[in-house]
C-alpha cells in the first residue's frame, strides 16, 4: 500500500511549524512519529497534500518537572515516556501507559502528542491523561493555551486542536507514590483495547467506551463515598454508550467496563 | 527529494518521491531484500530494519524520514561469510522454518539485545510481541534470541579477560 502523493517538509523550529501551517491550510498534516498518520495514508483513509515533518524540532522533545507538575514535549516517543525515571516516579501510570502501546518497533516511533491529537478512543495514553487529569499546551499563532484532557477530546479522532495550531507539550500532575491501576482487554497481544480502565487519585477513565476516553463519574463519586472496590466498580458503564464492532457488543463493552474497573481499584488499593 | 542516509555503513544519496516507504527504498532501490513486507500494516514485523540502533517497521516509515539517520538491515549483520551471534543463534537453535518471519526477527532480537543484553524469557517474548511467526515457531525463536544472549555474555567476559 502506496501513500497518496504529498510535498513533504522539514519543519526546523514550532515557530517554523506553525509559519507552514498556516501557509497550507487544511491541506497540510503534521507529521510526528508517523505511525498513526501513514497507516490511514497507505489505506488512503488520509491524502494530505503538505507533511510538515516535526523531527527536527528539538524543542518539543524532553521531559521536565515544573512544580507538581511533569512537562512532556510532544514529540517524546513511546519508549522514552516508559523509560523515563522522572515518569515513572512522577507518573507510574503513564509510563506504564506508555509501555501498553503496540509493540517494541511501534514504541521506537509513536509520540505522544501524535497519540493524542489522533485521538483514538480506543487507545493507551489518551485514557492515562485523562485518567491523570493531565492537560495539553496548544501552540497557534496567538500564543499558547493549556486545554484539560477532559475537554481536550471531542469526538472519535477529533479534539479541540485547530488547524492553525500544534499540540506542543503535555501536563500531568506529578504525585510520587500515588496508588494507581490499569486494566487493558485485548484479544491480540499488542492490539488496541476493546476496553480499558485507569484509575488513579479518585479518578477512573475509559478507554473504548464512547468517542472519546470517558470518565466513570459514578464509579468515582461511590469511591469516594467509600463504597467498596467491587460496589463502585458496578457503576462503571453508567452513561457509556460504547460502539459495536467484531470484537464486542454494547453489553459486552460494559460488562468489561465493570470487571476492569473493578480491577484497576482493586490495583490501585493494593 | 534528496535524501542521504547510511545504509548498513555505506553512506546512500538518492532522489526520491516523499512518499516513498524505507522497505521499498532498501528493497526496490538499494537491492536489499533481507526486510520483507508481510502485512503492510505495522503489525507483523517482518519489515523490522535498525534506525539508529532501534528497532523499526520500515513499512511504516519513510525514506525522508531516516535522512541523516544509520539503517541497518540484516545484510549488515555479521562480516562476509562470518554471521553475526543472532544469527548465528537462529541457525543453531534452528529458530526458523519458512523463514519469511526471520529477517525481522533477527533484526528485532539484535535491537531488543542491544537495549537489554540479558533478557529472561519473559522479556526476549514480549521484547519480540510486533514480530508475527506464521509458522508458529516461537519456541526455537525465543531459545535462539537467550542462546544469542549468552554467547554474548561468554564473548563480553573473554574481552574482558
């Protein structure tokens, strides 16, 4: 499978970036680690005509503390996210997120600003900011603005990014020794989740339940409440109306909500 | 476009379309058939090359994307006649049947062994979960790469001495 033709170029700062952003409209992608964008362009399901190819932008690689706060370049690669000694101390669950994706080749290649301004509902890392209450900085011509991860996504493959901007740095809070569990249910080793649950820190997500990685608000509040791992974990797939597919139906998708929620508590309580 | 990269040690500068995947360009261009295109999806590892030292799907990467970077396919393994320990591993433990699989998971053992000399078992299966054996002949594979891993170790500690 061929790509559709396209012009490709270096983008050498973000400034650069967002100068040929501009310059190409919505005829122009971002290309990070590619391994989102060129599977749907060999599939022809994407045919931008401009690729601004990232690699070069060193500023928006690397890992930093800033406060309580853990700050991620974009452009950090799977496999350095679960290496990173500052994220597995700050951040276990996103490390452990980051280690979930696809396989050790796919891993080398895929970011995470690339994971989650493609914003699969089904994949890791959108379900680990979301289940951390992370945050993305988004970089347009009029500067940059910090977006929550539970606005950040809209619908399946959409997120609030314009076409005008970047996702350039991504924010989780950086609670060292804070409990937390991921649960994951695939039928091939290295697939996507046809569910998955990350709680940590009075917060459980979703992942597949719905367009976009889904907060278990009633789950939460009956945790709070104290409820017990198992009596929360019942509530997990209130509200969710998670799509059907080959894999699972709709009661299927919350039976597993409920049992992997039930684990990922269980997990996080020890 | 221009693009230059180093191909198993030999420096590469050659114009092509940007839309050109790095499994074409070593195959088609460069001759170089060791990495096959088995599912062109990211998923089966059999197009697995070195970027760098890291392993990658070279189906899932293009040409202008490793300008400037070091390839390595499993051509560039081993010297002349001489194979490299992985390799030689793979044909001691006869750790291939069709064959089709093990370009890529030879080159996938090499980057997973590069990382972590002295994997268990646990680690060498998971270090090789983007790498499909239709044959399902896993077993010898696993046994090749801690064969492979051992010999390393006896080589290391004799330089040493």
């Amino acid at each position: 499978m061929i790509p559709a033709p396209f012009d490709y170029l270096t983008a050498t700062s973000a400034a650069h970036a967002l100068d040929l952003l501009g310059e190409h409209g919505e005829d122009a992608k971002l290309l990070a680690g590619g391994h989102s964008l060129l599977p749907m362009m060999k599939l022809r399901l994407a045919a931008p005509e401009v690729l601004i190819d990232l690699r070069r932008v060193t500023e928006l690689s690397g890992i930093s503390s800033d406060g309580d706060e853990l700050v991620i370049g974009a452009m950090t690669r799977h496999a350095e996210l679960a290496a990173s000694a500052l994220v597995r101390d700050g951040a276990p669950l996103l490390a452990h997120a980051a280690a979930q994706v696809g396989d050790p080749q796919i891993r080398h290649r895929g970011t995470i600003g690339g994971s989650l301004a493609h914003a699969d509902p089904a994949a890791d890392l959108p379900m680990a900011l979301v289940a951390l209450g992370g945050s993305v900085e988004l970089r347009g011509p009029a500067g940059i603005r910090t977006v929550a991860a539970d606005d950040f996504f809209t619908g399946y493959f959409e997120t609030v990014l314009g076409p005008d901007e970047l996702l350039a740095a991504v924010r989780v809070p950086s609670a060292p020794g804070q409990p937390w569990g991921y649960q994951k249910f695939t039928r091939r080793a290295n697939d996507w989740a046809i569910v998955g649950a990350a709680a940590t820190g009075g917060r459980i997500a979703l992942a597949n339940m719905g367009p976009v990685p889904v907060r278990a608000l009633a789950a939460e509040r009956a945790a709070a409440g104290g409820a017990s791992a198992a009596e929360a974990a019942q509530l997990a797939a209130e509200g969710t109306s998670p799509g059907e597919d080959i894999h699972a139906d709709r009661a299927f998708r919350q039976h597993l909500a409920r049992v992997l929620t039930r684990r990922a508590l269980e997990h996080e309580r020890g | 476009m221009q693009v230059n990269l180093t191909v198993n040690g030999k420096p590469r500068s050659d114009d092509v379309e940007p839309r050109l995947l790095l499994v074409h360009y070593l195959r088609e261009h460069l001759g170089l058939r060791a990495a096959n295109v088995g599912c062109d999806t990211t998923s089966c590892g059999a197009c697995t090359v070195l970027l760098d030292g890291k392993s990658v799907k070279s189906c899932t990467v293009l040409t202008a994307q490793a300008a400037g970077q070091e390839v390595t396919t499993a051509e560039g393994l081993g010297d002349g006649d001489s194979l490299s320990p992985v390799q030689a591993a793979f044909r001691q433990e006869h750790g291939l049947q069709c064959g089709f699989c093990t370009p890529g998971m030879v080159m996938a053992a090499t980057g997973l062994l590069a990382e972590n000399p002295h994997p268990t078992e646990t680690q060498v299966r998971e270090g090789l979960e983007g790498n499909f054996c239709r044959c399902t002949g896993y077993h010898n594979i696993v046994r090749a790469v801690l064969a492979a891993a051992a010999a390393g170790s006896v080589e290391s500690a004799e330089a040493g001495q």
